[in-house]
C-alpha cells in the first residue's frame, strides 16, 4: 500500500523540481487550459469544440469572455498527467478529477493548485459483464477490475469501496483481488476478451461498455464529485482578474450548456470525434453514446467541500493519501 503512495509521491515530486529549476513557461495573454476526453469534462469539451472552430464571433467562448487574451487547449487521458502538466507550467487552468487535485495539494504542503469551481457530479461508475455472476463486492475476490490510472478518482473510488466491504489488493501480495490502471480506450477490449471482470470508469466510456461489451452498471455514485477547474498558484497570483474572469465565463458556460443542451452535445460529440481521430461515419454512433451520458451527469459551478473531504479520507483509506492540509485552503481566494 505505501509503494503506490510513495511511487505517486516521486512523480510529483520530481515535475515540481524540474518545474522549479525550468521556471514558468507561460505567455503573455495566453490562457492554456486543460481537459480530458470525457464527457464527464463537458464544459472543456464544448470550450474546446468552440475554440478550434471560433463560434464566438470568430472566438472561443473565453476568448469571447475575456477580452485581450487569447486561449490554447491541450489534451490529457487521466488526473495524475494534467497534475504533472500544472505543476510544470505547461497548462494554467485545467478541468480535472478531485482526487489527483487533493493529491498535488497534499504533495506541495498546500502551496500549490487551488479549486476555481467545481464542474460535474456523477458520470461514474463500476463497470461488470452480465454474464459475469458478479453481484456484489464479495465476488471479486481473485478477479481483476480496471481503473483508468493509478491514483486517479476512479482508482481511488474503486479501491475505497473493495475496502469498505471487506476486501484488499493487490492480489499478488495476498490480498483478494487486483486492481490494474489501464487507459480508458484499451478497457472495451480487454472485457470484452474476458481479460478484466470490471471497470470502473467514467462517461463516455461507461455506456460504451454498456452499449458494445454487454456491460452493466453495478456501484454508481450521482453525487460524487467527478470533475473540478483547478489552477496553480503561481499563475493565480500574477492573473487574479483574469482568475475571476475564468470563474465567470466557466459559470456562464455552465448555463449555456444547461439551456442548450442538444447543441452541447453536438459539440462534445465533434470535439470526442476529434480527439478520437473518428470517422464520420461514426457520429451517430457518438451521439447515442453522448446522449446515454448525458443523463447521468449534474453539471455545477460550486465545489463540493464535503466531497472533497470524503474524497480525503477515501485517500487515506487506500494509502494513496497521507496528510492533506485543510480542504478549505484548497479552494481559490484572490487573496492567495
């Protein structure tokens, strides 16, 4: 248990040094902003689908927002990596699950990465085949489950949960079944080969698995925290207008999306297209994937502080947290 905290710890470690040593690469009037390709990071995705094709009277929509500044997006699979990617300077603001946040935090003594808004609730979810027999938390034990990245907030979810119910991993040092980060993309196949028993994962990839690998859901969480925007300091401190100006234009965003719900999603569904370097002819099949996410999802600007708290303990449970200064520090004040 202390290796997979120590091994996360080295990593972060390491990019803060190298960050400090290579100084902050940023730009003038440049905002680089950060998001995975997930339906659970649908405000990036519909930012993003707006910034490549500039609907925003020629801009994207913080461009449109904030006057004189210009936006970059940049791209990553899971929390641990966009953590790495703040700490670096190579993004200033990134949507983001809670628990890679918690742990830079944790990591930097709370000197670093601090919560803007919150995004989305829910989305989430454990993955199992129907044919499975799986039922419950007991019929794991010498099987295997998927999560999309050691420490992320699926992984943490999911070894949190095998926990409360009686049951440790990994199962090559004696315990009762066995955990394996695994990219989103790769998890359709290896369950469809019968090489994982469950997943646990997030939109769109749950009702993917649902949709083409006969899936179904067995633990599903519609109020816990999937998504979150985070910053680091250093860039908060030299920026704090713009800061608010982010917070305003992501809660505008939000509204747009909730008003406009059939053109979100024909933007998150181009963008994922994009990302995935899909065919067309494979747009309709997006759209029902987006859609069936859709409705698991609650989008929100404010942060969910007891989550996040709930989330610390889940950390600590699992040995992938150790002392985490106070969550409400956490969360941005101009002041910072």
């Amino acid at each position: 248990m202390k290796s997979r905290a120590t091994i996360i710890l080295l990593l972060i470690c390491t990019t803060l040094l190298l960050c400090r040593c290579g100084g902050d690469t940023e730009r003038e009037n440049v905002i680089r902003l950060g998001c995975f390709p997930n339906v659970t990071h649908v405000q990036g995705l519909v930012a993003r689908n707006m910034w490549r094709h500039k609907t925003c009277q020629g801009k994207g929509w913080f461009e449109y927002e904030i006057p004189g500044y210009t936006e970059e997006w940049y791209t990553f699979n899971a929390g641990p990596t966009a953590m790495e990617a703040l700490f670096g300077s190579t993004v200033d603001v990134t949507y983001v699950g809670p628990s890679p946040a918690l742990n830079a935090y944790s990591v930097s003594a709370g000197r670093e990465v601090r919560l803007l808004a919150g995004a989305v609730n829910g989305g989430s979810a454990l993955m199992v085949g129907k044919e499975s027999g799986i039922t419950r938390a007991a019929d794991f034990k010498g099987r295997c489950i998927a999560t999309p990245q050691l420490g992320n907030t699926q992984d943490v979810a999911c070894r949190a949960w095998l926990i409360n119910n009686g049951l440790s991993c990994p199962i090559e040092g004696g315990g009762d079944c066995r955990v394996a980060p695994t990219p989103n993309a790769m998890q359709l196949q290896l369950m469809t080969n019968g090489d994982i028993d469950g997943c646990w994962t997030v939109e769109p990839w749950v009702s993917r698995l649902e949709q083409n690998a006969n899936a179904r859901i067995l633990v599903e969480e519609p109020d816990v925290v999937t998504t979150v925007l985070a910053s680091r300091v250093g860039w908060l401190k030299r920026h704090p207008d713009v800061a608010q100006q982010i917070i305003r234009a992501h809660s505008k965003l939000n509204n747009w999306i909730i008003q406009n719900p059939q053109a979100a999603q024909e933007h998150v569904v181009d963008e994922l297209m994009h990302l995935t370097q899909s065919d067309e002819k494979e747009r309709n099949n997006f759209r029902k994937l987006v859609a069936s996410a859709w409705k698991r999802m609650t989008l929100t600007d404010k942060v969910d502080i007891a989550g996040l708290e709930q989330f610390v303990q889940d950390g600590k449970k699992t040995g992938l947290l150790d002392h985490v200064p106070p969550v409400h520090n956490m969360i941005y004040a101009p002041q910072d």
